[in-house]
C-alpha cells in the first residue's frame, strides 16, 4: 500500500508505510475523479438544514432528509 502511495504523491511512501507498520490489514481507496465545488457559508448550510446544527460526531444522512438532500446537492452525478 506504501507504494501505490508513491505512486499518487512522490514522497508518501514512508508515511504510510510507517502508519501501517505493525496492522494486520489496511484498506485504500481510489479517487476515480474530482470535481470542484465552490462550498457555502456556514450560515448557508444553516439555511440548507433548515437552522439545524450540525452533528458532533457522526449521523446517518438516510434518517435525516435535509442531510441527505444537502450530501446530494454537493455529490457529483452518477
């Protein structure tokens, strides 16, 4: 994994061989594209959640529909 490391960024090697050293497993994910997104405000994502805070820790955007629609509105097409 250290090598494909290298392969996406010269100078990535040690880093994650060193984080991975001593794990039985790692994972990787590849980035299959990149799009640009001009972002938002905080008070603009307020206004998307309908003043709602955003969570601390982690929350299913499924159970939520204005997180959900706002995860949709910055997801690149299908």
């Amino acid at each position: 994994m250290a090598d494909l490391a290298e392969q996406a960024r010269t100078g990535n090697r040690a880093s994650v061989f060193n984080y991975l050293q001593g794990r039985e497993h790692g994972f990787a994910l590849p980035i299959r594209r990149v799009r640009e997104h001009t972002g938002f405000t905080a008070g603009d994502l307020a206004d998307m959640l309908g003043g709602s805070h955003p969570p601390q820790g982690h929350t299913l955007i499924d159970k939520d529909p204005r997180w959900s629609a706002c995860a949709t509105d910055c997801s690149p097409p299908p």
